[in-house]
C-alpha cells in the first residue's frame, strides 16, 4: 500500500466536527509541512494503519 496516498487509512487521520472534515492529527514541524504541502513526501514517516477492529480481534 502506498502510503503517501492512503491517509485515509492512517489512525491519525480523524473527522474534525467543527471544521467538518477530515485531517491530519500529527503536528508537522515546519519541515514536514513544507514537505507535505508541496507534495514531496516519498511515504509519510507517521503514518500507521488504522484498523478499527483491531481491539475487537484482541477480544476474541
């Protein structure tokens, strides 16, 4: 999986209510966000999958 492309896959990728819509969660330094902004990120270094049923497995 790409993960340069796949933030909607990524746990830190969350629905803001208040701006109604979704976003990142990890604060950027000003590096990072340079870097992002001007799509040059090779794969994001804070990316991790969001598996909702993750806990739900560990139950089982």
């Amino acid at each position: 999986m790409d993960q340069k492309s796949s933030c909607e896959h990524c746990i830190h990728y969350d629905y803001n209510e208040e701006y109604e819509c979704y976003e990142c969660e990890i604060n950027l330094d000003e590096d990072e966000m340079i870097r992002f902004l001007s799509n040059s990120f090779q794969s994001c270094p804070h990316f991790k999958f969001g598996d909702e049923y993750t806990v739900v497995r560990k139950q089982m």
